[in-house]
C-alpha cells in the first residue's frame, strides 16, 4: 500500500488582544474576541508552509495581528496558563508546529507582542450581522446544556 502524506495541516487557533495575556481567556472574552474578529477559527495550512507562509495565512485570517507588532504562539499549560511555544531561529513553521512543538489536538493561542490588539466588534454590514446572530444562537443553545 501506498502511503501519501497530508498535503495540509488543520489547527485551531485563538487570537488573543491583549499582549500580557497569561492565561486562558474566560467564555465572555472569548465571546469578545469573536466579535472583534479575533477568538477561535480552524486554520488549514499547506503542510510544507514556512514562516513567511505562516505569517501572512494568520494575518490574511486575523488582520488585526498584523498592527500588533509581531506575535507569539502559546498553548494551554497546567490549569489555565498559558506556556509560550520557543520559536526556532527561522521562526514558526509548519513543520515546526506539527513536528517538534507536538501541539497535538491543543489550541494554538496568538499573542500580539508589542501592542494590543483592538477589540472594536467587526462592521455591522448584513453579512457580519447574520454572522453575529448566528454565533449568539450557538451561544444561547451551548448555554442551555451546560
């Protein structure tokens, strides 16, 4: 049988705002961030993307990490802190995250470095007003059975 390997590489990412952040946001910051744009999105990567690759997808999918003067990868650590990834001298890759970070299925949080990231919720035009709509039934229903 003939093995190939993935041509991409899915992870969850969180993009957090402020840049002292050290622990892992409450539910009402995380519905927060949504709002601005930021929080949770499901990334999907080329498999071989270099640093350069990684940067722009992150800031093509958060543009608002882009004003924040560069940025860290952290994941959840013991309880709600959050341990920073080192990145390699070539910087955060791919390979890097999938092979030698060994982030498994855990979050990859985004932390700004310089500066926070604004929180002013996304534009009300109808599509983003759908969206939000849309996030707060989840929201409400999630609520429901917990």
């Amino acid at each position: 049988m003939f093995f190939k390997p993935r041509e991409t590489w899915t992870r969850e990412f969180l993009c957090l705002s402020y840049s002292q952040q050290e622990v892992v946001p409450s539910k009402e910051m995380k519905w927060k961030l949504q709002a601005a744009g930021l929080g949770k999105k499901k990334i999907c990567f080329p498999s071989k993307a270099n640093a350069t690759e990684l940067k722009h997808k992150l800031e093509e999918v958060y543009p608002k990490l882009a004003s924040g003067g560069g940025f860290e990868i952290l994941r959840r650590g013991m309880s709600n802190e959050l341990v920073l990834i080192d990145p390699p001298p070539s910087g955060f890759s791919v390979p890097f995250l999938r092979d030698i970070a060994s982030l498994g299925q855990a979050i990859a949080f985004l932390r700004p470095i310089q500066c926070n990231l604004d929180m002013t919720p996304r534009s009300s035009n109808t599509d983003n007003s759908l969206e939000v709509s849309i996030v707060q039934d989840v929201i409400r229903f999630y609520n429901m059975y917990i």
